[in-house]
C-alpha cells in the first residue's frame, strides 16, 4: 500500500511541478508580449494560462482523493474517508449545478421575453426590463455583435465543466469504488466490476457522439421528430443499463448521460461557437449566422434536459421509482413527463397559452406512480410467526450496516440513522422495512446478503400480524461480522 501512495504523490507532484513550470513560461511569454505592447496576444495567452491553470487544478483534485482512496482501502478508515468524501463532493456537486441550471434557466427566460418589437435600435434583437433584489435591472441582447467588444466580458463555463467533473467524481465514489455491491448486480448480469466500469464510461461517451451526429443533421431543424428520435435513443440506453447494471447504479448512469451530453453542448459547440462570434466581432471579419443558431439550439435542448437529470437523480433515492420490475419503462415517464413540464414553463414564459401540455405532463407523471404501485403481497400466513425467527433474519442479513456499531467496512455508522440493535427499533421500521425488503426488494443492496424469498415471506406475514414482539427478545442484537461494502 505505501508503494501505491509514493507512486501517487509522485504523480501528484510531476503535475504540480508540469504546473509551475508551464505558469512560468506564460509569465515570461506575457512580459515580453506586454514590452511589445502586443494586446491581443496578451489577451489569448491569458486565456491559455487561465484554462491551463483550472484543468491542472481540476486533475490534481481528482487526484488526490483517489490517492487516499488506495491508501486507506481495507483498513478500519475506509468507511469514514469515503463517508465524508461523499458528503464533500456531493455538497460541491449540487452546489455548482445549481450555478449552472440556474445560469440555463435565467437566460432562456431571457430569450423567451425579451421585447422583440418596441422601440429597438437596429443593432438589437430584443431587450427586457427587470426587477428584483431592490434594484431595476435593463438587458439589452445584440443581433450578433456589439461594435466594439467590452475587455470585461463575463463566460458562463465553468459551472458546467466543475458539475461534470464533481458528477463523474461522485459516480466513482459511490459506484465504481464500490463497483461489486452498487453497480453490479449479479441477479442482472454477472459481470466482472471492472469491465462494468468500463462499459458505463464508455456509454457516456458514445451517447454523447451519437447525441452530437444527430445534431448535425437536418433532423435538427424538426424539433418535434427531434425530440421524438432522442426519446427514442435514450430510452435504448436506459434499457441497456437496466440489463447489466443494478437498477439504481442503471438510473444513475441515465442521469450521467444526459449530463455528459450536456456538458458536451457547452464545450464543444456552445463556447467555440461564442469564442468565434467574439473573434469576429474584434477582427471585423464575417460571421456565420448560423453558429450562433445552432449553439442556442444546444443550449436550449441543455434547458429540456435539465428537469429529467434532476427528476431522475431524486428518484435514485426512492425505490418505488427502480424497484418496478421494468425500471427503464418507469424511467422514461419519468423522462417525458418533467420535459413535458419544462416545455409547458418554456412556453408560458413566450407568452404561448397551452391547454393540453401541462396536463398530459403531469398525467404521465401520474402514470408512473400508478403503474409502478406495488401489488398486495398474496399468501397465506396461517401460523403465527414469532419475532424471534425475524430477529434471528435481520441478525444475518441487515445488521452488518444498520446497528450502532457497523462492521461493514464502507459505514462507520448506520445508514440514514436506522438501527435495529433492538426489538423495539425493528418494530418502529416494520413499515420501511415491508416497503425495501418485502415490496420492492431492494434491501439488502442488490441483496448482497442473500436474503431468501423464504425469509422475506416470514417477514411479511410477521408485519401482516402486527409486528408483535415476543416479550424474552428485548436483548441488543449483535451484528454479523461482515466485509460487504455497499450504500443505501
């Protein structure tokens, strides 16, 4: 293990020194520009230095939480390292997400009401006053360019990159450094961890390229059989996910798509398409009209994607949603229905009244939790079942995670705070227990435990009887001596 450690702090440390060196050719190169008096080569060898210097960054941080990683993997530390990196990057994720939809939202509702008509310079294509925090705010939007390009001129970028990047990280954390219980699941396909990994990021990968070749044909400009093809292909790769993934690492892996996809709009077509608009503008050369179309395009097609991405990674906390039998079919109502209600939000804000869109977006929603209810458990539970035979269940197959005292090697304390130390703390869970053990049986965690459809019968009639506890059986459960790593 100290092997692995000193070969990733060397690897650390060559980018770190690769970093330094590189920032201090730019400082030289930037002086001698500046003794020039060479403006706009200044002006892109800051640029360079700046994206250099944030992707450098970017590498380290990745770096060296996996060195760590490797480092601590197998001791007592494991559970607790991974606990708090989780929380970290998942507090980093939604934070600079937020940033991002947010910054996708303002904008196009800009351009959905912007005054297109009244009393506009010819320059312009539209304009919109404003209100909020105290203040009147006056935005005016350019037909292409303005005469001369502002030095103070603001990129929105990298909120979408450091999404991304914090999304891929928190995939690694919770799934793939985990890959045995959260991503495979044997039940589904029994797949070595590793070629699992391999087979997730390189979906993400070829579903952006595939997104990216449709874009560029003339389907693009039918939104309708646009959007209807999409649907199509995406819903090909949640099906695909659901038969070699666990369902939940499978609606996981969905959302992670579309957000590649997203962040494949913004780096590749969204900011070279403004980059050349802005070279343009300064050099006085022509400008495509075109680009600058297309790139709204992307961007509007990242504001229809944004409600499915964020439906989707809430319902990968619900196992109503992946514990349906046909996971992918639940996932793309889910998909439809909230574009559907990003749709009825984008044309309200055009002034554009719809009857129907709301409606049949909130109907399908619907639809989803009716068709993903759980049938009533049949079976006749004629004797009566005594606690002790459930004790003796939960003794083996829960209780490595949920008690005070963990010896699972991923959790140094009991997911989401339940326990069942006790007989009277099973009690209290007998209706979460019912719904994730016997419903929907997703706990165990792609029952890594091997709980039987026997044992969790038992469990069911026990709860069906009123979950009655036998009046000797009070005593602490003692957890199971377990190596399984897996989260709720």
């Amino acid at each position: 293990m100290s092997l692995i450690f000193v070969i990733v702090l060397v690897v650390v440390l060559l980018l770190i020194a690769s970093l330094s060196g590189s920032i201090g050719d730019l400082y030289h190169s930037l002086r001698k520009q500046h003794e020039d008096g060479s403006a706009e080569k200044e002006e892109k060898a800051l640029d360079w230095a700046k994206t250099l210097s944030n992707t450098a960054r970017a590498f380290i941080i990745l770096l060296i939480p996996l060195a760590f990683y490797f480092v601590l993997k197998d001791t007592i530390y494991m559970g607790h390292y991974q606990e708090w990196l989780n929380m970290i990057v998942r507090w980093f994720h939604i934070t600079i997400g937020i940033a991002w939809i947010g910054a996708s939202f303002y904008f196009v509702f800009l351009e959905n009401s912007l005054n297109r008509t009244k009393g506009l310079r010819d320059e312009l294509a539209g304009n919109l006053w404003a209100v909020h925090g105290g203040g009147f705010y006056y935005v005016e939007k350019y037909k292409i360019a303005p005469k001369v390009i502002p030095r103070e001129l603001h990129w929105f970028k990298y909120e979408a990159y450091f999404t991304w990047i914090s999304g891929i990280t928190l995939l690694f954390i919770v799934y793939y450094f985990q890959a045995e219980s959260m991503l495979v699941d044997k039940t589904v396909l029994d797949i070595h961890p590793y070629l699992a990994i391999t087979i997730g990021l390189v979906s993400l990968f070829a579903g952006w390229v595939i997104y990216d070749l449709m874009s560029r044909t003339p389907l693009l400009k039918k939104p309708m059989w646009f959007g209807i093809v999409g649907f199509i292909i995406l819903m090909c790769f949640a099906y695909f996910y659901t038969c070699v993934f666990s369902a939940r690492a499978a609606y996981i892996h969905f959302g992670a798509l579309i957000g590649t996809m997203m962040v494949g709009n913004v780096f590749f077509v969204i900011i070279p398409a403004q980059k050349a608009m802005v070279k343009a503008a300064t050099e006085g050369g022509h400008l495509d009209p075109w680009l600058g179309k297309h790139a709204g395009l992307r961007s509007y097609h990242n504001n229809y994607f944004t409600l499915p991405v964020l439906f989707v990674m809430i319902s990968n906390h619900f196992p109503s949603t992946f514990g349906y039998e046909q996971p992918w079919f639940i996932l793309g109502l889910i998909t439809l229905g909230s574009a559907g209600v990003k749709h009825y939000l984008n044309l309200n804000e055009k002034g554009e009244k719809s009857v129907w869109v709301m409606p049949i977006s909130v109907a399908i929603l619907c639809g989803a939790a009716f068709i993903s209810a759980p049938e009533n458990p049949t079976g006749s539970c004629e004797d009566e079942v005594a606690f002790s035979a459930v004790y003796n269940i939960i003794n083996t197959r829960c209780t490595q995670c949920h008690s005070s005292s963990p010896t699972d090697l991923t959790y140094t304390s009991p997911p989401n705070g339940v326990k069942y130390d006790t007989a009277e703390e099973i009690k209290v869970m007998s209706e979460k227990i019912m719904q994730r053990v016997v419903i929907t049986k997703t706990m165990p965690q792609n029952n890594i435990t091997g709980m039987l459809p026997e044992e969790r019968e038992l469990i069911r009639c026990w709860i069906e009887q009123g979950s009655n506890i036998d009046a000797g059986v009070v005593a602490p459960v003692t957890p199971v001596t377990s190596s399984f790593k897996h989260e709720h």
